[in-house]
C-alpha cells in the first residue's frame, strides 16, 4: 500500500517511516520452507518445525509513523488491514538441529 502511494504521489517519506527503507540491513528476499530445509540439510542441519508470522502488527503500526497524518491514517486503517489478511504471513521462522 506504502508503494502504491508512492507512485500515486512521487515521494518516498511514508515509505521511508514505515518500512525503514534506509536501513541498509533490510531484507529484499523472503525464502520459502523448501530453499531453507533444502539449505539447511546441505549445511547438515534437520528441519524440525517451521511458522509463517506476520511481518506487522497493523493494529499497532501506527506507532511507526513520524508524522501526525500517518499516525492518524494508519491508526485508523490499521485494524481494517490486520483483518484483511493483506500480507499473508510472510515471515518464516524455523526449528533446526545439526
């Protein structure tokens, strides 16, 4: 939605409070279950369990935003987001033993 605003108006601030996209240790792939037990196994690790989190707490992501606008939109628009399942469970989490 932050990119789609974006384009829509040509400035990267929303962007830039939200997501931290200054940071330079952001991640630009998200691996799925299968290339991380497949990399684990040829590390010799065992794939014990996996979970699928959320990447945000859209009730709660307002707390990101540095200006009163965004605060305002996104404390408004967040609870709308968290139950529309907009961004499926993105983050991986796994059990591994060597």
């Amino acid at each position: 939605m932050a990119m789609w605003i974006e384009r829509l108006s040509g400035n990267q601030r929303l962007i830039n409070e939200l997501f931290y996209f200054h940071n330079p240790n952001m991640h630009f792939y998200y691996y799925g279950k299968t290339g991380v037990r497949l990399l684990l196994e040829r590390a010799g690790f065992e794939l014990i369990g996996s979970q699928l989190l959320e990447s945000f707490d859209w009730n709660h992501i307002y707390r990101r935003a540095g200006t009163t606008f965004t605060k305002l939109l996104f404390r408004a628009a967040g609870p709308l987001l968290a139950v529309s399942r907009f961004t499926r469970a993105e983050n991986l989490v796994v059990i591994a033993r060597g």
